[in-house]
C-alpha cells in the first residue's frame, strides 16, 4: 500500500481548489494551499491573484501539516476567519 | 555497515519496479521515439528564416515549443539569424527569471556505486577510484564550511547508487544538512534549500524525500538515444534499464515532490538528438502533471581518471555547438531553470550566461569530503570528473555583477508554496521575475554582509542600487516594504523574503 500525500489524495486537492474559489467569491481574496515540511512549503492547491501584490504572502498554519497562504488575511475579520479555518479543518476530516 | 556481495545483488535485484514503469507507458512503448525524433530533424532542415523568427516570437510568449519548432531551430545554418536565436535566449531569461542568477554548490555526500557506466569515474569497475560515505558528523562539518564560510544558502546532494548510500541515508543527509545553523560576520548562515541529485527511486522512497524536504530531484537520462544508452549503460546494472530512469520524474510528480530536474550528459550522443529529447519529456511532464522540468541541465563529457571512454567519443560537442544547444533548450522550454555547471571553463562560463542561464555553482568541489578538508587542487581519483572553473563564488559573483547580474540566493518560492503549477504559471505569465529580483536584492544584500571581501562588496552594492531604483519605479507600491526588510537586513535579521 503506498503512503498517501496531500498531492496524491486528487479528492482532497479538488475540495481545496473548491474552497479557494468560494473564498475568492465570498470574501475577495486568492489563497494557496501548501503542505508544510519543515521549512518547505510544497503548493497543493488554489491560486494566486491574477493581479499579483508581490508583496510577501501571511501564511495561516490550519494544521501542522498543512498551511493557508493569502495576501488578504487582514482584509477578513476575526469571526470570518475561524469561519475560513474551520470549514477547512471540517473538510480535512472527511478525507482523511 | 558492511555488506556483503551477495547483499549487494539481492539488493540490485530488487531496485526496479516494473509496475512504476508500465503504468505510465502507451502500447507498451516510452515517449521517446527515436526514429520520430530523426524525421524530425530530417524534414526541417534548411527552414526559412521568417518561419525561424515566428518560433523565436512564440518563445517570447513563454510557449513550449512543439517538436518540428525545435527541430527547426537546430537546423539553422546562417551564423546572422543564429545571432538573433542568441539574443532571443537571452531576453526570453529575462522575461521569465530577471538579470538574476542563483549559486549553489555540489556536495557529493557517497561515490559508492553498483552501476558500470563508461564514462563515469564512479564506476564499479574503476578500481582506481577512492571509494568513500560521508558520515552524518562528515555532513555537518561539509555543511558548516559550505555555508558557514563560503556563504551558499542551496546545495545539490550527490550519491552514487547503491545499499550503503540508500533513501534512508539520503533523507538522513538531508536532516543533518538541514539542521546546521552557524555565526557569519552580521547574522547566520544555514542551507534553505537542499536539492537532490541521485539514481532514480520508486513512489514510496521520493514520498520520503519529500517529507525531509528536497528543493528540486535532479535525475538525468544522460542520452535519450535508446541505443547508446544500452551501449554506455552495461547489461546487468540498474542503470541499464532505461525507462525505470526516464520515468522517474513521473515518479516523482506522483509523489508530490512537485520540482523535478532533468539533463542530459552531452557527448554521449548526437547534440541535436538530445535537445529534442530534453523537449520531447519536457512536454510529456506538461502533459501528464501540468508541470515541467524545474530545472534543465546540459553537462559536456569532461576527463576522468581512468576513463578511456571519454578520450575515444565520437559525439563531444565544440564550444560553439555548446552555445546553440544552451540557447535552443532556452527557446524551446522558455519557462525552465537551466543550470551551467563549472564543469565548464570560467572564459566559456561568461560566454555562455547571457544565452539564458540561470543557476551557477562556485566555490566548487566534487571530491568527498572535500570542503571540511579544503584541499587546493583537483584530485582526479577522488572526483568523478575533472573541474573546468575552481573560482571562489567571491570572484564569481563580483564577475556576474561586473556583467549586469544580480547573484540570488533566494528560495522563497519553496519557502511559501509557490512550487510545481503555481511556479509554472508565474513563469508562464512573466510574473516570477519581479519575486526574483525582489529576492535577489535581499538575499544578495545578506551574503555582501556576512561573506563578500571588500572589492565584491564595492561591485554589489553598486548593483543594488540599480536594482532597488526600478523596483521603485516599477513597484511602487511594494517598494515601501522592500525597504523596510532591507533595512533589517542591513541589521541582522536574515531570511525575509516576498
């Protein structure tokens, strides 16, 4: 049986682009997802702004494995983003 | 740990998994099609000169091109519209990457090898070499010289193949380099970014390189030529099996280690014949992963102790041949890193930059053990080949800068997940390159503190200077920020980046 990855598990990289698109939507901002390997950070899913910042990305640890990375965090407000967080964290569960 | 013979065969034995070969072929065949490529190269000979700078105009528009596209570049024969191919090489570099150029350095960790190639002074056979591991302790003390004194942020890994230098001491490797952490003259030194060239493993070992980290897995197919390859690659060796290698970078992308990089070893085979096929895989990674080579690399066949086959082969490319072959893969994979190694001879290394290169080495040994001991010449038994350019990357970069290049010792994009699709589109759209010069200016401004002698850091502050005027110019709204991690640079915080 081979080990799983985040790339590998094609259901859970789709949810994540999904996810990216209804933040976008709602809330008017790019995330990427990446897995977290020590100081790598290795691009999962989601997309940058067609409009880049080039200014340097926040990045929201979800779990210890898997980080957020936006421009636009401190757009958002503290409820919007445990909403943001939780729903990922829901998400991650049912694909484990 | 010693092994014995026996351990050493059931291991060979075991290597390839024919199952993580099948599964990605078409009718039982590989993507490199030789007479194909022949054809190719037959029915675009004499192109017109219009049609050639239509395709040096579809490069500039960072497309791939298709294979009657490169076959064609390959077949110009006039020396004025080789001229423009040249100058395209060099603006498609710096659309995509800036007037940036990455160093690093190789670190050859283990030259034990069961493989038997001709041309290589690792070869099992090659009973003149001097056979040596690293030990972890060894690592760190390579890793303390590497970036403790000399300065380097990346390194390429480099193992032979076989049982006593497997996966689990590469990713070991990796950890000890990782974890090395020492006192420089403003902040500290550490490796960010450790790439990894080494044989070609199944799913689940590059599922354990990716967890301890790697930057960019580096295999090459050394030739595409399925004849030659059989032929310098002996019956009864791993490496004798060419798909297991040529399909190890689907491996990879399977994996999830999402930056692989590719090359050839030319001189092998017709040099015509291995950029098509450098461009043929190059696609197929499109195809398949939407992700191309990270990186592209071009090594010429250089004198090795020992090695009769180097001095005996038909197919070395001259210097000029060199040049067209750089600035041909440059137009062809408009998006890629491509790395010139000091391999090369410092006069050709200046030549050959401005056709498109972006990654450099310096301050290079290839001997085992070879920084910590800091021996000062070249040791032919000791090094799988023998070094064109022995500079420091002190003279190195104050050469770059003298020429208009910024030395980078960035590896942000790692850092903050733009790797794999999300690099690709950057590259793509031409937007990488402003994250590259940002960077760049940062990265450069740490090493000038910690590691430049007095005249380089005369030559790189001038080109700062230069460099932090367009990011004003051209991003003013970012260049605020700049300023402001510059200046905890300047302070002694490292390791900010955009």
């Amino acid at each position: 049986m081979e080990k799983e990855t985040y790339t590998s598990n094609q259901g859970l990289v789709k949810e994540l682009d999904r996810i990216a698109r209804a933040i976008k939507e709602k809330y008017g901002i790019s995330v990427w997802f990446a897995e977290i390997l020590g100081r790598r950070r290795s691009y999962i899913a989601g997309e940058t702004e067609e409009e880049i910042s080039f200014l340097p990305p926040t990045e929201v640890k979800v779990t210890p494995t898997l980080a957020l990375l936006t421009h636009g965090w401190e757009k958002l407000k503290e409820g919007e983003r445990s909403v943001i967080l939780s729903s990922i964290r829901e998400i991650l569960k049912l694909h484990r | 740990m010693r092994l014995e013979l026996a351990d050493i065969e059931t291991w060979v034995k075991e290597r390839i998994k024919e199952d993580e070969i099948t599964r990605y072929m078409e009718g039982g065949r590989d993507f490199i099609d030789d007479e194909e490529i022949i054809e190719k190269l037959d029915s675009n000979r004499n192109p017109d000169p219009e049609r050639i700078r239509d395709i040096i105009a579809k490069s500039l528009s960072i497309e791939t091109l298709q294979p009657d596209e490169t076959a064609a570049l390959l077949n110009v024969d006039d020396p004025q519209l080789w001229e423009e191919i040249f100058e395209a090489a060099g603006k498609v570099k710096k659309l995509v990457y800036d007037n940036r150029i990455v160093t690093f350095a190789p670190l050859y960790c283990s030259n034990y090898c069961v493989n038997n190639c001709l041309y290589c002074g690792f070869r099992k056979e090659n009973v003149k070499g001097r056979r040596r591991k690293l030990s972890l302790e060894e690592i760190k003390r390579e890793t303390e010289v590497l970036a403790g004194k000399i300065g380097h942020k990346r390194l390429i890994v480099v193992y032979g193949e076989h049982p006593i230098s497997d996966v689990s001491y590469i990713a070991e490797s990796i950890r000890t380099i990782y974890n090395v952490k020492v006192e420089t003259r403003k902040g500290y030194g550490q490796i960010r970014r450790v790439n990894v060239n080494a044989p070609p493993f199944s799913i689940d070992e590059l599922k354990l390189l990716k967890e301890v980290g790697i930057g960019t897995y580096q295999v090459f197919q050394e030739t595409y030529h399925h004849e030659t390859y059989a032929y310098v690659h002996p019956p009864n060796t791993i490496k004798h099996n060419y798909q297991w290698r040529l399909y190890c970078m689907h491996r990879a992308l399977e994996a999830g280690v999402d930056d692989v990089g590719i090359g050839v070893l030319f001189g092998l085979y017709d040099w015509k014949f291995e950029v098509m096929g450098l461009l043929y895989h190059s696609r197929e990674l499109e195809k398949r992963f939407g992700v191309g080579p990270h990186t592209i690399s071009f090594p010429r066949l250089q004198p090795a102790a020992n090695t009769p086959f180097i001095q005996k082969a038909k197919y070395k490319v001259s210097d000029e041949d060199f040049k067209k072959l750089i600035a041909v893969i440059r137009l062809s994979v408009p998006y890629t890193g491509m790395i010139l190694t000091a391999r090369e001879p410092q006069e050709l290394r200046r030549e050959v930059i401005p056709l498109g290169i972006t990654q450099t080495d310096a301050s290079t040994r290839i001997g085992i053990g070879a920084y910590s001991e800091e021996y000062t010449r070249q040791e032919a038994e000791r090094q799988q080949f023998l070094l064109g350019d022995t500079r420091s990357l002190d003279e190195v970069i104050r050469e770059l800068c003298k020429m208009g290049y910024i030395t980078s010792f960035c590896t942000a994009g790692y850092r903050c997940g733009r790797t794999g699709k999300q690099i690709m589109k950057l590259l793509r759209t031409g937007k990488e390159r402003w994250f590259c010069k940002l960077n760049a200016i940062l990265t450069f401004r740490e090493w000038l503190d910690d590691f430049a002698s007095e005249e380089t850091k005369k030559e790189g502050e001038r080109l700062i200077e230069k460099e932090m005027d367009e990011v004003k110019r051209e991003l003013p709204r970012v260049y605020p920020v700049l300023l402001k991690y510059y200046t905890r640079i300047e302070n002694g915080e490292r390791d900010l980046y955009f």
